[in-house]
C-alpha cells in the first residue's frame, strides 16, 4: 500500500474515517471504542494484565516481547481472520493517551494495515521505516478524525484545546493539534464532513435549559438570552391568542407556570421563580423556565446531556 504524498494519503483515511462514523452509527461525544469493538465479532479487546494473566508472565514480558510497545498493538490471525487489540492501561497511563490508544489500533484494522499487507502485527523493528511510519501516521490521522473531527468542532464554535479535552476525552496535546486543525483555514467543507455534521445534529442542537452553570460540560459556551421587552399594559382577554403571553406576546406551551420570554407569572398561584432548577429543556431564544421561572442558558444539547436522556 503506497501513495505518492501525504497529502493523498490523508485525503484517504479522512474518508475512511468519516466512513466509519457512518457505518458505526456514532453520533454522540465522547465516542466509546468498546462499543465499537462489540460491534465486531472477530475484534477482541484486552489489556496487559489480563494477558498477562492468561499465558502466566509479567507485565513487563507483555510489553517487551509481544507488544514490543509501550501503548498498544494491534494482531491479525491470519487463518481465523480475528484481531485482538492489546491495550497497556497501566497507572502511568492517562484516559487520554488510553482512548487515543484504542482508536489507533482500530484504525489499523480499519484502514487495512495488517491485511493489505499481509502482517500478523505492526511492529517498527520488523518493518521498513518508510511503511511503519505510513502505517502509523494513517492510524493517528483517523484516530483524530474519528475521535474530534475538526469539522464537529467547528460546528461546535470550540474557543480552545481544553474544551475539546472535555468534549472528546483525548489528552491535552492530542486536543491542541485537534484545535489547530480545527481552526485553520478551508476553502469548501468536504461532502464527508457535511454529511458527519448532520448525523451529529442532535449533539449539536442548540436549547435553553434550567440548571446551574457549573453544571454543564462547558460552562464557559452557555449564554444567557435577554429577556423580551413587556407591553406597557397587557393585552385585554378578547385580544390574546390561546399560548401566548399576555405580557410580551412570547409563545409558550399549555403547561406553562411563566412565560419564557418576559419572565412573568401565567397563573395566579405562580408568583416568584423557585430557588433550584428543575432541569427543564427549551427553545434556544427562551430567556426563562417556563416550569420554574428562573433564568435559563443557552447551550449545546450534549453539552448538558447524556445521549440516552435525549
């Protein structure tokens, strides 16, 4: 497998790997690669001390005559056509630098690297120097894109590497070359990009929602809408229209206690907004919880929320 340039041969994986967010049915952040693996029934992953365990050696034998690598290796068994994935999650090992890990091993059975090239495994001292670094510049290239595509972050106005750190899960320097990708300049955005975006749409959604700040994801992206200016006097009862506030003329549902445009009671029983937030969800231009009446904050929907609470 050659290609004549890096350019080229990124333009590929960059496909590969927006593929594979399509094929995976990944649409929420941060990505879970075990899931990805139970997907695969001749993918299986382990960790050094289990299979340390299992033939009965050390550690360190694992890392210093399989693995022959300090993070992690990725097998083919060529007549089973099964692939194991060996992860070292020792102390020493951030979260961070253990999920990155795991993708790039992916993306080496992704991409092809071990069957295109006939290889049981991706070792550098048994490979030509020109391949092996291929091979591995490839697998971190899809590992980014896979795991903070530039694109996604775009879409998400990310203002710095520590939100894609919180974001994503990957490690700090991982997240500031994802940030500076993201941030360079683009002529057009790719159709694989485009279509990554849309699948990501409910990640992405803007809503208003009632909880503290220091609560969300990132604090730091929730705004506050400002509050609709109210009518001198409210509307007389022959001129409203059925769910909307008398007071500003701002739309609301037929379960409101307060308008969540001007702030203002609906029912008489409802006079001041409660001290703690119900946790409520809305329409981004909401100013107010309509439940509870107290100011609500603009933010992304998986910022706040898990996607199985959507």
């Amino acid at each position: 497998m050659h290609f004549p340039n890096s350019s080229d041969r990124a333009l590929r994986v960059f496909g590969y790997a927006h593929q594979f967010l399509r094929e995976h049915n990944i649409h929420w952040l941060p990505i879970n690669p075990e899931d990805i693996i139970d997907m695969h029934s001749n993918w299986t992953l382990k960790y050094v001390h289990q299979l340390a365990d299992e033939i009965k050696v050390t550690e360190r034998h694992v890392l210093d005559h399989i693995m022959r690598s300090q993070d992690g290796l990725s097998m083919y068994d060529v007549k089973a056509n099964k692939y194991d994935i060996l992860i070292n999650a020792a102390d020493d090992k951030s979260p961070g630098r253990i999920l990155w890990t795991k993708l790039h091993e992916i993306g080496h059975i992704y991409l092809g690297h071990l069957q295109d090239n006939h290889l049981t495994q991706i070792v550098e001292d048994e490979l030509p120097q020109e391949l092996y670094d291929q091979m591995e510049f490839e697998a971190d290239m899809f590992a980014g894109e896979v795991l903070a595509s530039k694109w996604l972050m775009r879409s998400l106005d990310i203002y710095d590497e520590k939100a894609i750190t919180t974001i994503c899960g990957i490690s700090d320097t991982a997240a500031h070359n994802r940030y500076i990708k993201a941030t360079e300049d683009y002529d057009f955005v790719p159709a694989n990009a485009i279509l990554t975006q849309a699948r990501f749409s409910e990640y992405c959604k803007e809503i208003t929602v009632c909880m503290n700040k220091d609560d969300m994801l990132i604090a730091e992206l929730a705004v506050q809408n400002p509050p609709r200016a109210k009518y001198v006097k409210p509307k007389a009862k022959f001129l409203r229209r059925s769910g909307e506030c008398p007071y500003c003329g701002g739309r609301h549902s037929s379960k409101a206690n307060f308008c969540p445009y001007c702030g203002t009671a609906l029912k008489s029983y409802q006079k001041d907004a409660k001290s703690e937030p119900c946790g409520n969800r809305q329409d981004a231009n909401a100013a107010f919880c309509e439940q509870c009446g107290r100011p609500v904050f603009r933010t992304r929907q998986g910022f706040c929320f898990e996607e199985c609470e959507i």
